[in-house]
C-alpha cells in the first residue's frame, strides 16, 4: 500500500513471458491506447496510492493518471487488485497497459518490465513498538517474530539479509496490508515489520507508539512500469508528462495533497488527542454532528478544528479574549449574530458558519481541497491576510489557486519586505501554515477513528456473517 517495492514471483513470470511468446508481436502500446479510446492502468486500492471515497476516485496515483490520460485525450479505465502479486500478470497479459501502484525499481523487476521517469522516492523502514526494545542493528532482531508483505521486495531485502545471517527468519502474509501489519506492531501481535514511509507516516499517527528501528533503504525510486516487448512509445510520452509535470509543480501539489501533513508528528500531542476524543468528544459530538448536517461540512472536519481552537473545552479562553470551543472573537460573534459564543452549541454553529462563510468567498477557480485549505488559513489569520498571500505567491509565478504556492507565501507576510507590499500589512503567516497541518492531522486521525468505530459496530450486529440466502 502506498510507495512499494514489490518482488515478482519467478515461476509465475516465466511461464507467462513463455506463453506470450509464442504469440505474435502486438502494436505499440500507445497505439493500443488511442485506438481504444482509453488507457487501462492496474493499481492497488490503498490511502497512499489509490482507493475510492463518498466522492469518488482519490489518491495521488489517481490524480497523476488522470492527468495523464487527459493529456492523451482518452479515458481512464482502472483495475485494482488485492494482492501485489496480481499485478504482473495483467500487464504481461495484456489486459492492462501500465502499473501505477507505487512501484520501486528493482533489477529483479527490470528483467519484465521497463520503468518510466521516478516522481516519488520512499524510504524503507523497520518498525518496533516503543517499550519493546529498540533494535539498533540486524543482530538485534534474529530472535524476534518478524511478519511482511508477501510477494514483495521486503521479502527481497530480508532474502539479502538472510545470506549473513542465516538464523533469521520471518513470516510472509498475502491476504493483509502494510496497514494491517503496522496494527499487529502496535497492538503486539508481532515484534517487527517492514514498512515504506508513507505507509508509516499515516499510521503512526493512530497508533503513536509505533518506531522507526532501522532504515533499510533509502531513497527508494518510485515509478510507472510497462510491460517489455510492446515498444516505449506509451513509456516515452509518460515521461514526458512525468518532467512536465514535475517543472510545472504539478507533482509537488499532488504530494502536498495527500502527504503534505503527515511529517510533522507530535507523539504526546497525538495520544493526547485520542485520549480527548473519547473522555472530551461525546459530550460535544451531536453538536458537531448537527452543524456539520447543517451547513454541508463533514462534522468530523469541524471536531478537527475545535480541537485545534480549544482542545474540545468550551471554557477556553485566548490570551487575545477569543472564547469558547471555536475560539470566536467577540466581532466575529456579533458578525455571525450569535448572542453566547461561549455556549458549546453556540460556538460550534457560529464556527460552522464563520467557515463556510471563507469557503464561499474564494473564487471559483479554486478547487477542493485547496479550497478547504485556504478557508481553514482564512478562520485562522483572517481572509484579507490570506488574499494578501495569494497575490505574493502570484508575484512569485506561483499559483494563487494553489494551497502549496499560497502556503509558502504566507510566512513571508512577516517579512517587511512583503507585507509593506501589500495592502493589509503584518501577519504571523506562519501560524496558519501550521494550523492547517495541524487540523488535516487531526481530521485523518479523526476519520479514522470514526471508521473504526463503524467497523466494530458492524461486527457486533446481530445480523453480522448471517446468511442470507439461508
């Protein structure tokens, strides 16, 4: 899930590379592609590469696709696959044209497939549980159960291993993913496992008590793969798309979307933040519930920033006199037309609303998330101070519909050589930067929770593995 470094399984390989031999040669590939009409890509549903939401099809290899499809001017079919081990087989099959699953490049991959220009690089990490004893060297974990994604290349690197040391041992798991695994570290099922970055970065963050024992590889290279023997016409215009994409900044707001908050990581803040969901939330979770059914926000995006204002105190009191759980200041009470702004209810609604409000007026020309983010950036340090931003990043040839360009401009709004620029002067612009971090972190966690919750709901129904056809 996410960046991967994927062994192949040899047998499996060369029967097919025999079997399609025998067959004649088929057209280059993008001839393939425009003589369909569409572009069939296999990919593997996961929150690092793609999966599937409420709205629709999301993740960074879906933004990427999509954008590359549109650019061949046909349509995107995807096929996504529950083991890694699928993958090769569809593309020496024929039934897809490329693989855009967070695939590392290996030598053992470039005997099958031919790789397109690196977009990502990932780091390869073994993975403790704080309070079990941190591994510093490979000797440290000979006798230590170790579990791992099968048919994968962190099967490869413990294979390496496994030649200096032959005592090491370690089991392989095809029906569960890097996510799942990451669980049985924190929970204590298993003592290690191996797990890319971003896979790491995401869910550390629910289960705080995971470490980083070693660092494997570094610096792995993340790119598309195609199958040899079709010709690189389709390999040679993904580059092209892949530089371009890469100079135009396109690949930076892409990772920003998806992973642009994850680094920053606060152990104590974090298992406070679980800690408060359960002993804070419920007295206020209706509340956020109903405004959030109200006024069109997901609930669980006005919680996150309730918890950014106030850590889900409705007594919170500002050093500046803003109040309540939403922080309010006493103007944009009066704005909102709210008569208590320290009442819970009141807070929350008046909350809800002030960030619509911001939401409503950005332009059109800014799209989601962006959108979101900037509106977040607008609650914080005030509409005026991010038009402000827009008009520096622009100044700068970015892009004032971009959170990523808007965000880099905003702490030079503490710089006198930029804010005697603009017309609404100073501002701390740094803080909205890491308030809107800070609330995208909580919101993931958030989601998360929620969707844990769901799940258990859903196992202690009675109704749950009834048959139905019985």
């Amino acid at each position: 899930p996410g960046y991967w470094k994927r062994d192949l399984r040899p047998l499996l390989i060369i029967l097919l590379a025999g079997l399609i031999g025998t067959c004649s040669a088929p057209p280059p590939l993008l001839d393939q592609v425009l003589d369909l009409g569409e572009l069939r890509v296999v990919t593997r549903n996961s929150p690092t590469s793609y999966s599937v939401s409420p709205d629709g099809p999301t993740g960074p290899e879906y933004d990427l696709v999509q954008a590359f499809a549109d650019e061949l001017g046909v349509r995107v079919v995807f096929d996504t696959v529950d083991s890694v081990s699928e993958i090769l087989p569809k593309l020496l099959s024929g039934e897809a044209h490329m693989a855009a699953a967070g695939l590392s490049i290996t030598d053992s991959r470039r005997e099958y497939l031919h790789f397109g220009h690196p977009y990502e690089s990932v780091d390869v990490h073994l993975i403790y549980k704080l309070g079990t004893g941190r591994p510093r060297e490979i000797e440290d974990i000979l006798d230590r159960s170790i579990e791992v994604l099968a048919s994968t290349s962190h099967v490869e690197i413990l294979e390496s291993l496994q030649q200096e040391h032959p005592e090491l041992t370690w089991a392989e798991n095809a029906d569960v993913e890097a996510a799942d695994l990451l669980t049985k570290v924190a929970m204590g099922e298993v003592d290690l496992t191996i797990a890319d970055s971003p896979d790491f970065d995401i869910q550390r963050r629910f289960y705080p008590s995971l470490r980083v024992a070693l660092d494997l590889h570094v610096d792995d290279p993340i790119a598309w793969a195609f199958p040899k023997g079709t010709g690189d016409s389709l390999l040679a215009r993904a580059d092209d798309f892949m530089i371009a994409a890469d100079d135009s900044g396109m690949l930076a707001r892409v990772h920003d979307r998806y992973f642009g908050h994850i680094k920053q990581y606060d152990y104590v803040g974090t298992r406070n933040f679980i800690r408060h969901y359960t002993s804070r939330l419920p007295r206020y979770r209706a509340m956020f519930e109903a405004a959030g059914a109200e006024f069109g926000v997901d609930w669980r995006l006005l919680a996150a920033i309730g918890y950014q204002e106030s850590h889900w105190r409705a007594n919170a009191v500002s050093p500046t006199g803003v109040r309540g759980i939403m922080m309010l200041t006493e103007a944009t009470a009066d704005y909102l037309g709210l008569e208590d702004r320290e009442a819970p209810e009141s807070s929350i609604v008046g909350g809800a609303q002030y960030f619509v409000r911001q939401t409503e007026r950005l332009p059109d020309t800014v799209d989601e998330p962006d959108r979101t983010w900037m509106a977040l950036a607008a609650y914080n340090v005030g509409f005026y101070h991010l038009k402000d931003a827009r008009m520096i990043a622009e100044w700068q040839g970015g892009d004032p519909d971009s959170w990523i360009d808007v965000s880099a401009a905003l702490p030079l709004k503490a710089q006198h050589k930029w804010y005697s620029r603009v017309p609404y002067g100073y501002a701390r612009g740094w803080e909205p930067v890491l308030y809107v971090n800070n609330i995208r972190a909580y919101y993931d966690i958030l989601v998360w929770l929620t969707e844990q919750e769901e799940t258990e709901e859903a196992e202690d129904s009675p109704d749950f593995n009834h048959d139905s056809t019985a």
